[in-house]
C-alpha cells in the first residue's frame, strides 16, 4: 500500500481552490492508518481546505503538533469541537493549560524518542532547544520520510536525531527548515550535510525561505520537489 501525503495548511500556493494562509499541516496516509502532523495556524481555514479535499477529520486516529507555536496547533480546536476524538501526541514541553484543554475534548499523549504513532509511523520524541520541537517519520519501501513542521532545533539535527533512532536510509525530507534568515554560506553547509546523511529527495515549504528552496531545487534538481498547500506526494511502498 503506497504512503500518501497530502499538504492540507500551508503559507506556499499550489491548489488554487485551497486556502494559503501562515502555518502548515500536513496528513500522511499508510497502510490504512491516517495521523495528521500538525494543524496550521486556523480552525476554520484547516476545515474548508479538508473538506475540499475530501479529508474526513472524524476518521483521523492521531494528530502529532511539531511545536508550540499558533501556526501549527491553531486549529486543533476547531476540529476537536467538531466532533473528531484522535489521539494528541504532544512534546512534553507543551503547557499544562494546552494539554489540559485538550484533554477536555480527546486523549494526549507525551511522547518519547522514536515512539511509534503507527506501526510505520514514529516521532523523533522532543528535541531540546529554545523552541523544543519534535518530527514525524514514516517506514516506506523506498526509505525513511522525515516530515518537520519549523525544525528550529535545526534540520540537520532533527534529520541525524531521526536517522541514529529508526537507522534507516532516508528517501525524502520534508516540510518547514527554517532558513530564511540564513544566508548562502550556512545554506550550503546544510546541503552538504544533506548528500552527507544520504538524503535523497527534499520538498522544503512553510518557513523554509525563498532563497533556501532556491539553492535546494538548483543542489537536488529534479528530487526538489515543490509543493504547497494542495500539494499529494505518493510513495510507492
């Protein structure tokens, strides 16, 4: 059964009958299980998009939020006052007034380094740094896919902290990198850590940087893929 990703919130266009607005969310489809990583920044924004894309929230079983920031938990309440009851996996850095508001609506879960969310599904477990922050993994035939929603501990770390948990060759990095305000020599750095760690392919969006996405689309060529809200990447497990 192949993995299915599907770009439900994000600040970058693609789908013109979608909602781009700040923030990001993503749904990530494999072998029948659906767990959404985080909830952009906008209850209302997130549910119009998933109802145009035909994403039934009712069905999804796990919701896993990157971090504390509004843009990618905004809206998680929204959704759960509609009557969605999944399962929160939580880095246990989150406020008790969060977990606690939540917990009136569904269960949370603080997770652990390399938790399964699925059977094919993991979170790195919360990586320490001034913004604390976790990522999400997936087990697909072709390798590891490491999503991350702003990677402020940084990509290249939240990558390595995945590869030494699950030791799998990874086939493809996605999601927010946190770059804009780099400039080209730090962004180039990162990029050779990329081909370093063995990345295959990448699809930066959100916070990633207009100039970053730039240097990462002339280093990987045709393996950058550009993706934005609407965006389904298919992965044949």
């Amino acid at each position: 059964m192949s993995l299915t990703i599907t770009i439900i919130y994000d600040n970058n266009p693609h789908d013109p009958s979608l909602d781009d607005a700040w923030g990001f969310s993503a749904l990530v489809q494999h072998q029948g299980k659906q767990v959404l990583f985080d909830t952009g920044g906008d209850g209302p924004i997130l549910l119009a998009n998933m109802q145009q894309l035909k994403i039934d929230p009712s069905v999804i079983r796990a919701v896993v939020l990157s971090h504390y920031h509004g843009d990618h938990i905004g809206g998680l309440q929204d959704m759960l006052t509609l009557g969605a009851k999944p399962t929160v996996y939580l880095p246990p850095s989150f406020p008790d007034g969060f977990r606690r508001q939540v917990n009136k609506l569904t269960n949370t879960v603080d997770v652990t380094p390399g938790q399964s969310i699925t059977e094919t599904i993991f979170t790195s477990g919360e990586i320490d740094s001034a913004i604390p922050e976790q990522a999400l993994a997936v087990k697909s035939g072709k390798g590891l896919v490491i999503i991350t929603g702003c990677a402020h501990p940084g990509i290249v770390r939240m990558v390595e902290t995945i590869q030494s948990l699950l030791k799998s060759p990874i086939y493809l990095v996605m999601g927010g990198f946190h770059l804009g305000k780099l400039g080209q020599r730090k962004i180039s750095a990162i990029l050779e850590d990329f081909r370093r760690l063995g990345v295959e392919k990448v699809a930066p969006c959100h916070c990633t940087g207009n100039k970053a996405r730039a240097m990462f689309v002339d280093e990987y060529k045709k393996n950058c893929i550009k993706i934005g809200v609407g965006s389904v990447i298919k992965i044949k497990s």
